[in-house]
C-alpha cells in the first residue's frame, strides 16, 4: 500500500483531472479524495469515511454499487474474450444480446443501436449520422443543429458546441457554427413572473419557430434535448412542452434527438424519458444507465425510418465510415447485459419512481418556506434545489458568492452526504442510486 502523502504528491505531479479548477488543485485548496470502495448508495474513501452518494456518481450508478452479478460479468467475458472488434459484421455474443435487449426496451419505431464508449461520443456519431443521411438524400444544405441553452450534451468540439453552458465554451472557441442554440424550458427563470406554465410553453415553442424561420428548415438538421435538463439544473419540463416541440419539428421535417444518457433505463420511474414524455425521437442517445458506469458504454438508438437511408446509403457509397476501436466492447456488453438483467430482476425502474417520488415530496415539503429555497423540483430519481436570496422576491445570490458549492460542501462536512452543486447557478442537485431506501430518502432530506 502507498502511503497517503506518496499518493497525493503523485496526484499533484501528474494527474490532470478533467472539470477542475487546476491552479486551486495545485495549492492543495480543492480535497483530493481517494474513493476506495462501495457499496450500495455508499462509497469509502481512503480515511474510512464512509458517504451516502446522493449524485450515484455522475448520476450513472443507477444500479448502486458493489452488485458482484455484474462485476462477476465483466470477469467472465474478460477471461473469455476480451476484445473483438465489431467492424464489418463481427461481434460478439455480449454485443448482440445487448443490442437486442435495448431494442425490446426502446419505443417500437425504433430499429438498430450503434455502440460507443460515451455519451460525448454517441452524441458525436448522431450528428454524422444525421448529416451523412441528409447528404444521401441529396439535401446537403439541411446540417443546422439545434440545441437548448443549459442543455449539456457532452465536451467535444460539436457535442461541446451543442452543450449550452457558458463554463463548456469559454476560451475553447466553441459554439461551432452548425450549432443554434434556443431556450430552455426553465419556468421557474421565466422572462415574466406573471407568465403561466402554458403560456411559458407557448414562448418558448414561438422562439423556436421563429429561430427555424429566419434560419430557414430547409438548412436545420435536427433537434436535439434531454428528457428533463440535467447538468443545466436539473429541470423537468412544463406540461406540453415536448408535444409542442415535437408538432414544429415534424412540421419543418426536423429530426429529434433524444439525448437520454442521464434519463434512460429508469432514472424517471419510466424506462426512459421519451415514454413519459410522449416524445417521438428519430434518435435516442443512452450511456449511464446502460451499464450503471460499471464499464464505459454507450449507444445511439437509431429509428427505423433513419436507418433505412443509411442502410441503403451504403450501396452506393459503400461501408458507413465512422467506427471506434472500442465500439460494442465485449467487456462493456457484458456488463450492460447484466445490468438490464438486474434491473429487471429487482424491478429497480419502479423503485426509482416510487422512492423518488417520496424523496422528492419529502424535500419539498422539509423546506417549504425557506427563505432561501426558491423551488424544489424534480422528477423520478431526480431532485434539485434552487437556492435564492429572497425566496419572497425571486432575487438570485451572485456568481462569485458559490452559495451552492458552500452548502453542499456543508452536506459532505456535517452529514456525509454528497450532493452536486450543479455548474450554472445556485442549484444542489440529487440522483440517487435507485436502490435508495425511503430511510436514505430522510437522510439526504435532514
Ligand atoms: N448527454 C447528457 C445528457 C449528459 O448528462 C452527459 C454527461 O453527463 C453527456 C451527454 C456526456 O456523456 P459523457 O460524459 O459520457 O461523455
């Protein structure tokens, strides 16, 4: 075993950690936790510490951890067969099982899955996808994107561009230009306090409307959005905004993407956010929740009506050029597989709704009142807290006082809980794991 002060030094010396403040690393003001274990909706670190993980991670530990069934998974395929690749028409038993049971989960206008190891990168490969298709039908001005501020879609260059958080695109030079961005449907910071939720919808459904019309339909591609916003600030949307959205894209011939990488497999108490939101995506981005984060996964689930464009594409262009090394791995499969089937086994999507409902009303009704909590909202296992000055008067705290990294560095400190404090705003997030028990409910609440 490394002694602790060998293995921080280490740290400082060579470790870049990705979304950090690296100069406040470097003067040893951020913790460096070593996390050494987990178990259930707990994770250990090297002190003994023991945390109630009320983020699941990054909201990605659906199932909770140290579930041996699916460690058990990723051993054997390891030991058996640790890497094919699936280029040109190879594969392996783990990837095509998983292929089939996505697609007996996924809406039934749904046709194949493409596998990739990130949502980053899943998102990457629908953009190609949906340029590629509208190249092969001879429509080669048809490549505009539009995305939601406060959507979050990923860190590359085109997935960072449709991420609309200003901390994503600062010095990077992003947004790229095939990106639009629109707003989002975030009612509780509506533009009028007076506004009702319909006519809120109405607004923002008319912004993009007229963002189509000056752009013209004929150069936009597609839409892309989350179930519910996550890393914006966790945000269900109003009643009636999806099938708004959904009516003006269908009207202009606008292909919908679903990014459901936090919402997919079960996170709302339904197995995915486009059934409970009655969304009709051409495509549907899945991570997370694919494999519960026990091995990188991730899948574009393409529609039938896509699929058959490119299927047919390739007759006159040949093979579809894009592919990554480690797409379908074997070893990622087989935890996939395993996680659906525990899923399933311990009927986790129907606990995720239930439990999170409870701890989303349990939430509400502890701090109804607060003179500092402007809203609690939330959906399935998803719950946020929107931290205000004045609650009476919907004034905001500034930027630079970081009110919701202090109260949930508070938590960690005084309750061991780990809350995230969400990037933009002063929004504390949770996203248990769904294996939550009401009684770890009460104690994220207290
Ligand atoms: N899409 C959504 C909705 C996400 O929440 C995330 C990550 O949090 C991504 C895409 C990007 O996934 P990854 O971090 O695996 O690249």
């Amino acid at each position: 075993m490394l002694r602790n002060d060998q293995l921080d030094q280490w740290d400082r010396d060579s470790f870049f950690h990705p979304s950090t403040h690296l100069a406040e690393f470097a003067r040893g003001n951020l913790p460096q936790r070593v996390v050494t274990g987990g178990s259930g909706c707990y994770i250990q670190d090297r002190d003994g510490t023991r945390l109630l993980d009320a983020f699941a991670g990054l909201y990605c530990v659906n199932v909770g951890y140290g579930r041996s069934e699916i460690a058990d998974a990723i051993a054997e395929q390891a030991k058996e067969l640790a890497y094919y690749h699936a280029y040109m028409g190879h594969g392996t038993e783990a990837s095509i099982t998983l292929a089939k049971m996505i697609l007996d989960r996924a809406p039934s206008h749904m046709s194949r899955v493409y596998f990739g190891l990130s949502g980053s990168d899943a998102n990457e490969t629908n953009i190609k996808l949906v340029w590629y298709a509208n190249n092969i039908l001879g429509r080669p001005e048809k490549k505009k994107i539009i995305s939601r501020w406060r959507g979050y879609h990923g860190s590359g260059l085109v997935t960072g561009s449709l991420t609309g958080l200003e901390l994503f695109h600062k010095k990077f030079d992003l947004p790229l230009p095939p990106v639009l961005h629109t707003q989002a449907p975030y009612y509780f910071r509506r533009p009028d306090r007076s506004m009702s939720e319909a006519d809120f919808v109405t607004h923002c459904v008319t912004e993009l409307e007229q963002l189509i019309e000056t752009q013209g339909a004929d150069t936009i591609a597609a839409f892309i959005g989350e179930p519910v916003l996550g890393t914006g600030g966790i945000v269900p949307p109003p009643d009636g905004y999806w099938p708004a959205i959904q009516a003006v894209l269908d009207k202009h011939d606008i292909l919908l993407i679903a990014d459901e990488v936090v919402t997919g497999f079960g996170r709302l108490g339904s197995m995915f956010g486009s059934d409970h939101y009655g969304m009709r995506p051409d495509i549907m981005t899945i991570a997370k929740g694919l494999t519960s984060a026990y091995a990188p996964l991730s899948g574009s689930i393409i529609s039938e009506k896509l699929w058959s464009v490119l299927e047919q594409g390739t007759d006159e262009n040949g093979p579809i050029g894009h592919g990554w090394t480690y797409s379908a791995h074997p070893v990622s499969a087989a935890a996939g597989v395993a996680n659906l089937q525990l899923i399933d086994a311990q009927d986790l999507v129907a606990q995720a709704g239930a439990v999170g409902a409870y701890l989303n009303a349990a939430m509400a009704d502890a701090l109804k009142g607060h003179p500092h909590v402007g809203e609690v909202r939330g959906e399935g296992m998803l719950c946020a807290v929107e931290l205000v000055r004045d609650a009476d008067a919907s004034v905001f705290f500034g930027a630079d006082e970081k009110v919701g990294p202090r109260v949930a560095a508070h938590m960690l400190e005084h309750a061991k809980v780990i809350a995230r404090a969400m990037p933009q705003g002063d929004i504390l997030g949770f996203a248990p794991p769904f294996c939550l028990t009401k009684g770890q409910a009460d104690e994220i609440v207290a």
